[in-house]
C-alpha cells in the first residue's frame, strides 16, 4: 500500500466503501489472510471478514479490538475502520500496528491515524520514530508526522535525521530521505542546520537542497 498524506478525517463509516483506494487496497489483503483462518469454533474466516467489512457498528468493531484470541486480520480491519470513522477507541491498537514489522500494517494504520483526529497522535508517531531500538520501522511514523503539522513534528523529524547523518555508512537511508523531505514540506527554519549537513550525502543530497529551497534557505 502506497502512503499518501490525506487532506481529509474521512467520511462516516457507513459510507466508507470499498471505493475507497486505501479500504480498497486493505480489504483484498486482508481478505487472502481471512480465507486461510477456519476459524476456530465459530464462522470461518472468511465469513467473519465480510461482516466486519460491512457491518456500521461501532461497538461490535471495536469489541474485536478488546475481545481475547482475535486474529490478526480482524483487529486490522476493525481498527482501520474505526480510525477512519474518527472513532478513539482504536488509537491504542492503531499505534501498535504504526510499529508493525510488516510495512503494510504500518501504512494502513498511519492512515487510519491521519484521519482520527486524536490529539495524541502527534506524540506517539514523534515517539515511534525517534526509538532507536525500532529505527528500522520508523518510516511510516516519519511520514505521518509529516501529514499531521503538528507542533511535535519537525523536532521529531530533526532529532532523528541527526541521527541518521551521525553514521556515514548508516543503512536506514530511506528514513533520512523521507526525513529530509517531511522537513522540506513543514519548511521550518529549525531544520535548515540538519539540512545543510544532509546535502554532503550523496542519496539525500538532492531532496536536502529541495527542502532548503521551500524553507528559503539556499
């Protein structure tokens, strides 16, 4: 699933369709993962899917999200609907899966977090994508501070390109990069510094003069 900043908190979840791209994309992976689950006791995988998908209840999805032995699937779908329904139950399971392994989990759940509207969303991407012990999941984070301006962005985004320039052979380039170009997009004066020192590396050298060009700093 491609990440892309929304400009909106989404529509009511009765009408959130699978005309949506982003819905649409989550719902036919997550449709494969359902149909291998029988199900343990009650309905298969697959017939659980379809009701979660379409059902407008807000309580009978967010009772998956609390409910013990719930697979994977269905606490993605259930959590992924709320956010866009801008429902906070789902905020806590919607951070854990931000901090997934599975880079797809992490773009939907930034998604759905864009759209929630909960004021403690800034704080927790800015935590995730500064955690050293999880920098290798912190692309989404990054971008999702991006998409939500808030006052905690651009300091998280600075603390950790610093971060990522403090090792001249550091493998988590693609986290600078979008680094570097969140910070472009929030053109605050505090990154001109980073962003300097970002041009002296040759696979951010292009993007950090881009975003010195949108703050005014050349």
């Amino acid at each position: 699933m491609t990440w892309i900043a929304p400009s909106w908190r989404g529509p009511p979840i009765a009408t959130l369709s699978c005309m949506d791209d982003e819905l649409r994309a989550l719902t036919e992976r997550l449709r494969k993962e359902a149909a291998q689950d029988p199900g343990s006791s009650g309905p298969s995988g697959a017939t659980r899917f379809e009701r979660l998908r379409s059902t407008d209840d807000l309580d009978e999805l967010a009772e998956v999200l609390t409910a013990p032995q719930q697979p994977l699937w269905a606490r993605e779908l259930a959590a992924f609907r709320l956010g866009c329904a801008g429902e906070r139950r789902a905020f806590e399971s919607l951070v854990l899966l931000l901090n997934h392994r599975d880079p797809e989990r992490c773009a939907s759940a930034a998604q759905a977090l864009a759209r929630l509207g909960d004021p403690r969303t800034a704080r927790a991407a800015a935590a995730l994508a500064t955690n050293e012990l999880r920098v290798a999941y912190a692309l989404h984070p990054v971008r999702l501070l991006t998409a939500l301006r808030a006052p905690e962005s651009a300091p998280a985004l600075i603390t950790a390109l610093k971060r990522r320039l403090s090792s001249p052979h550091d493998p988590y380039w693609r986290i600078a990069l979008a680094c570097v170009e969140g910070l472009g997009a929030l053109a605050d004066k505090r990154a001109v510094a980073v962003l300097d020192a970002a041009r002296t590396h040759p696979r951010l050298a292009a993007a950090a003069v881009a975003a010195l060009a949108r703050i005014g700093e050349r």
